[in-house]
C-alpha cells in the first residue's frame, strides 16, 4: 500500500511540476520572458560584438574630430523623442571634445516622411553637409508635410543640387538605409532614439548623465 502511495504521489508531483512549467512558459508566462529576454540580450551582445566596427565606420559624424568614446545614434528625423534627443545631444557634444556621435538612420514605418529625410541627410552628407542638414530636419516642420527635399538642401549650401537630386533617387541611397535599418533589426531596436555602446544600448530621449553612464559601463 506504501509503495502505491508513493507511486501515486510522484506522478501527481509530475504532473503538478509539469503544469507549474506549462504556465510559466506560456505566452507571457514569467519563466517564458525570462527565457526570451535572455536569448534577445545574448542576440544583442553577438551583434554588437561582430558589427560594432560596421555601425561606427560607416555612418554619419555629429562630432567634428577624433573621438575616444564612441555613441552610435539610431533615429528618425520625424521621432519628437529624437528631437529632443537631438539638442542633448548638441550639448553633450560642446561638453565633452572626445566624445564622438554617430548617427544611424531609423525611419519608423508609421513616419511617412521619415525615409525621404532619412535619404536627403545621406545626399546632403555625400556632399559634406550633414551636420548642417541634420540640424535643419530636427529643427524645422515643414518638410514633414511637403517633402521638398531641394528646399532644404539649397537651405544647407549643398554645393551641387543636381547631384543631390540624382542622389536621392540612387540604388546606392536606398542600399544605406536599408543597411541601417538592418543594422538596428539585428539589434532588436523597435523604436527611436536608440544609443548604443560597445556595452550595450539604452532607449529614448535619455539625460546627458545617462548616455555618459552608458559609455563607462
């Protein structure tokens, strides 16, 4: 009789263990966020780790010289989240002469107008105007509506604005963006701004102490 008892006993402790189990790693279950905010982090590390070289090299400067410490910036010119990143930003630069920014685009799917500025600040930075068009699409609206992309270019000096209009319709244009966006996909960036470090990354319009807090992790 003992023995049956304990038989008895054990497969309802499995049962028990395997329903216990079943929740937690259900849709939302704890043991089922915990488990895919580990493998998300471990993700994010591998892409740091094989791309960083990648995102520094190849995108667009905000600071004016050599840097020792190094942000990358994904945004979207139409995020208000990054145009108020966008003057911390400015601040942090004047701040610190050995930080360096450099700026990744992002354009949301919900901001229509985000992936035309996304390429007019590529145009504009072909030509050695970035920071000045950069300033311009976080610091003005119209655009937002009518998109004339010439507009703010002759309003930046670009020099040659028949080269910028070639540019903004080229496969070599939309082949940045896209690599980018991928970029930020292998990230697991979903939304703007988002700073990244060697260490790790930190979403949203963060204070100055923050984004210096990222780079001495």
């Amino acid at each position: 009789m003992g023995k049956n008892v304990e038989r008895t006993l054990i497969v309802l402790n499995t049962m028990t263990l395997g329903v216990i189990l079943a929740l937690a790693l259900r849709p939302g279950g704890l043991l089922r966020v915990a488990l895919d905010t580990w493998l998300t982090n471990r993700a994010i590390e591998r892409t740091l780790a094989s791309d960083w070289d990648t995102m520094v090299a190849g995108g667009s400067r905000l600071d004016r010289g050599p840097s020792k410490a190094v942000l990358v910036e994904f945004s979207d010119y139409q995020c208000p989240f990054c145009r108020k990143a966008h003057h911390t930003i400015d601040s942090l630069i004047r701040e610190n002469v050995e930080l360096g920014i450099v700026y990744r685009h992002f354009p949301l799917p919900s901001h229509q107008a985000a992936a035309g500025a996304a390429r007019a600040s590529i145009c504009a930075a072909n030509q050695g105007r970035f920071r000045e068009m950069d300033r311009r699409l976080f610091e003005t609206t119209q655009w937002q509506t009518d998109t004339q992309w010439v507009r703010e270019a002759r309003a930046v000096r670009v020099p040659d604005i028949s080269l910028f209009r070639e540019c903004l319709t080229s496969q070599a244009t939309a082949d940045r963006v896209a690599l980018d966006i991928s970029l930020a996909q292998r990230l697991r960036i979903g939304g703007t701004p988002m700073f990244v470090a060697r260490s790790g990354l930190v979403l949203g319009a963060q204070p100055k102490e923050a984004l210096l807090a990222l780079l001495a992790r």
